[in-house]
C-alpha cells in the first residue's frame, strides 16, 4: 500500500475532528542552535505518541511544512509521553503553561529511539525558554 499523504488522497480535508492532547513530562533541558541542521520533515502530518516513549523537541523560525528540509534551529529538550495520542502539524506546544511553538513536522533521523518533533516558533532553546527538568508538555 502506499502512503496516501503522499498520493494526496485527503487534499485540502482535515479528518481530525476531536482528539485529546499529549501530554508529557521534560526529561532534558537542551541548549544549543545550529544553522546547517539540514533535517528533512516527512510528509505526514500526524504521529502517533505512546505513553512511556521518550521524544525530541526541536524549533525553528524557518517557513517549513511536511517535506520541507529545516536548517536553522535550536534545541527544547526531550520529554517523555504520560498520556498518549496523536499530534497534527499546526497543534499548540505549551510547556509549563508558556506557548512554545506550531508541530511543523516531523524528522526521523533518529528512530527507532526517537522522533524528532519540529516546530515553528522563535529559535530560542530550552535554556533560554528557562525550561526544567519535569515541567509539563502538553500539545493539541
């Protein structure tokens, strides 16, 4: 079978009528931005998280969407999912209650260890957000 985001089966159709928010705890704080990350965001607009998994948290303030290649980053952190569910591009990233970000997109460099979740937003790191250890993540 083949993917039908990349057939363009559902075209300008979003099928997501309600869905829970994932929400998860910081595990690591990062600090650090790059300008030549050269990662490549897959076309689906959706990932499923499960509870216990452990994942990436990276923005950037490049106009990206699903396919687009991501150079100029920094780095949030990596936090593990508590409640699971399925993110969207375009989902509100919050982390203990300040708005960090739009999911962009999604690399997957790293996997089968983690997802690379990408987002839109001022390109400031987990630092600099003045984030911690355990706060809160919610998307959706």
């Amino acid at each position: 079978m083949s993917d039908p985001y990349a057939r363009n089966m559902f075209g300008t159709f979003n099928p997501y009528y309600a869905k829970q928010p994932v929400i998860g705890r910081l595990v690591v704080v990062l600090d650090g931005t790059y300008e030549n990350r050269g990662m490549e965001l897959i076309k689906p607009p959706s990932r499923a998280l499960r509870q216990t998994e452990i994942h990436e948290l990276i923005i950037t303030n490049e106009d990206t969407q699903p396919g687009s290649k991501v150079n100029s980053i920094a780095y949030i952190g990596f936090f593990e999912v508590v409640q699971g569910g399925v993110i969207i591009v375009g989902d509100q990233v919050k982390i203990d209650g300040k708005r960090i970000g739009k999911i962009a997109g999604y690399d997957e460099t790293h996997m089968l260890n983690h997802l690379n979740i990408v987002m839109n937003g001022n390109k400031i790191s987990g630092k600099d957000f003045h984030l911690s250890v355990a706060d809160e993540v919610v998307i959706g």
